[in-house]
C-alpha cells in the first residue's frame, strides 16, 4: 500500500474530525523475558494511518493545514546497534508524512499547536481482557491532558471509517484468505499422517512464511475435549484415535487478517458427525442472511432463532427462553469485525454496509461430552450481498 492511500486515509479521518487536531500514539515494545523483546505487533489504528510497524512512533495529524507529522522515538546507540530502526526518509516514503519529529520535541510541538487548537483528539483503549496494557496510550494521553483543555477520543470515528475497506484493503483480505485456505487443504489432505496437535501448527507456519505471511493471531490446534475452551493455544496433546480436532487459524498478508476455523474428525463417532452436520448447517443458513442494509439487531435476533433451532435439534436445549442453557452451548459471538486487526470494530454500526468484513462462526460446546465443533468464514459485504471469501475452503468433516 502506497503513501498515496494513507495521505487518503488521513483527508478522510480530517474531515471526519472537521479539520480538529489529532495525536496518537502507537504501541511501545514491550518485555519477554530478561532483555529479550515480546514479540511485536503495532496499534491498529496508528498502523492503519501511518504504515510505521516499529515501536515507539506517534503522529499528529493536523486537520485544519491537512499536515501529518510522525514522532521518531529516541534511540540510543546501543539501541541502534542492536535493533536497528527505520530511517527518517523510509518513515516519510512510507507514511506520506508531511514532517518527522524527535519525541524530544514532542511536547514543544503540541504547545505550539495548543495555541491554535484548545481540543485535541485521541484514542486510549482502555479495554483490558485480563492483560497488561501496552502503556503507549496512557502516556501520551497524560502528555496532552497537560498541554491541552480538552482531550476528547475520537475511536469511534476510526472505527467507522476502517470498518468500510477499500478496493486495496479487500485485495489483501482475499490473498490472506486465499493463502490460508490452501494452507487448511493442504493439512486436510494429509491429516491422518498427524499424530500430535503440534505437527498441524507446524505445517501451517511453515506454509505461511514460505509466502511471507505470518499467523494473524495465535493458532488453535485443539483436539478433543481442548476444543471446548475457545481460546486453547497449547497446541501440545496426542490426537484422538477417534474423536474431532477444531482448527482456527489465519493469515497476516500487507497487514490483513485472515480468520478461519474448521472441525476435522478422526474415525468420528455418530454423535460428533451430527453435532458437526448440525453446525455446518447452522453456519450455511446464517451467512445467507448477510447482505446490505440488514439491521445488525434484527440479523443477531436471527441468528438466535437459527442457533436455538440447532440446539434443540442437538438434544441440548428444551426451553427457547433458558438463556443460560443457550449460552453455556454457544457462549461466544456469532460474528465480529475483521481487518487490520483479527478482531476489528465495525465502529458501532446499525446497519451492515458495503465494504465490511465479518466473520460467521457458529459453534457447539459440550463439555460434558468432550465435543467442541466451530466453522468460520470470512464474509464480505457487497453492494447487492455478499462473498465469502473463504467459501473455496470445504467446510466437511
């Protein structure tokens, strides 16, 4: 993606904003171990505006002169000798950046602005899921709480805007697609040589970097009873003689997510062939829903019914109104944004529009019985409907 689209993109958030006074703040490199880095990926929305994928970096975006102004972080000797760090001219060719700054300037440079804008805008995540914050955020935000009256977030409105992809944007959401999908078929044909989960992981990291992908998030490998904890990433344990392995995975292309999950089965038995039937079906009848224009209450309200129906047809639920019930079988979200970040905010929307990307992943978890089936796909919405962009990959047991 050239420097032309993220001039675009920063016209378009500028009017957004009414020509106001933006500063973010990506993500800072934070600890692994010792003096070993963890491995880094950065702020989605800094990512999105600028293209800087090192650490350490802000942008001031002045909407009123339309001038964008990246923040170099200060870096010692040392720190260059062993890390490197992307050069003052990369960082303009690949932003469109109107001026780069040291940080050491930073504040001086926000007074100067204060003068000319008593609000300025920014975004602070304060969202934690039971992690440690990166705390990129948090100290710029305290930076302008003290030079500015007014520091109002404005992620909402970035958001939006990402929400809706460009002709370039769906380019690469299709080649992640593309390259994660023959990456499942690939270990699908092969699947009774496996005989660990590690072997499957493997196989697919080694198909990612050899096109110069990564993984988007981290893989689950999940056989068994592991598939009944939606986030189980061990990725360790025995395969099954006779049983289902739950798979999702997805590729990172040009800084796009791919997000993919499909249910394999070893010699399954009857029950795990229906349970698996009985989501695949599910996931057929839901992503017909999608097209332009539906209300995203009325299409969560259907999707309730259809997965309601599911249950009750899987012996697991007897009364539609025990949400409890419902909830302690399919206890996640049936779809979520998907982009620069695997789960991408569609900024709120009432409504589905052209140009979003929304995955449809029913699933069934049954603790007591040891069985976790989920089927994902990646849907795209388009003027008159939608494509799915991972429907060449066979949902099949």
């Amino acid at each position: 993606m050239d420097s032309r689209n993220r001039r675009d993109r920063m016209q378009r958030f500028a009017d957004a904003l009414q020509g106001g006074l933006v500063v973010l703040s990506g993500y800072k490199q934070m600890q692994l171990a010792g003096d070993m880095a963890a491995p880094f990926l950065q702020e989605g929305n800094m990512w999105w505006l600028t293209g800087i994928e090192e650490p350490g970096w802000k942008v001031i975006i002045d909407g009123t002169r339309k001038k964008m102004t990246l923040v170099q972080p200060h870096r010692t000797t040392a720190q260059k000798l062993f890390e490197g760090g992307m050069s003052v001219d990369d960082a303009r060719a690949i932003s469109g950046a109107d001026d780069v700054i040291d940080e050491n300037d930073f504040e001086q440079t926000l007074r100067q602005l204060r003068r000319s804008h008593p609000l300025v805008y920014t975004v602070v995540d304060g969202r934690e899921y039971g992690f440690v914050v990166n705390p990129a955020q948090q100290e710029t935000k305290a930076v302008l709480d003290r030079v500015f009256e007014t520091v109002t977030d404005c992620g909402d409105t970035l958001a939006a805007l990402r929400a809706i992809k460009t002709d370039d944007e769906i380019a690469y959401m299709k080649k992640a697609a593309k390259l994660t999908c023959t990456a499942f078929a690939d270990v699908r044909a092969k699947f009774e040589a496996y005989r660990y989960e590690y072997e499957i992981e493997a196989d697919f990291n080694a198909s990612f970097r050899r096109h110069n992908a990564r993984h988007a998030y981290d893989p689950i490998v999940a056989s068994g009873s592991n598939a009944v904890t939606l986030h189980y990433g061990a990725n360790n344990c025995k395969l099954p003689k006779r049983g289902l392995v739950l798979i999702d995975i997805g590729a990172r292309v040009g800084g796009y997510a791919a997000d993919v999950t499909r249910t394999y089965g070893i010699n399954p038995t009857n029950r795990q062939r229906q349970i698996h039937s009985l989501v695949e079906s599910a996931q057929k009848k839901i992503i017909q829903l999608i097209k332009p224009g539906v209300e995203v209450h009325d299409y969560l309200l259907q999707v309730d019914e259809i997965m309601k129906d599911t249950l009750e047809s899987a012996g697991l639920l007897s009364d539609r109104s025990d949400e409890k019930a419902y909830r302690r079988y399919f206890p996640h979200a049936i779809s979520h944004g998907l982009g620069v970040d695997v789960h991408d905010s569609l900024g709120k929307p009432k409504t589905l529009q052209p140009g979003m990307v929304i995955t449809v992943e029913p699933g069934i978890y049954i603790e007591e019985e040891g069985i976790g089936v989920r089927i994902e796909d990646d849907i795209l919405v388009t003027a008159k409907s939608h494509i799915n962009l991972t429907g060449s990959l066979s949902t099949s047991l």
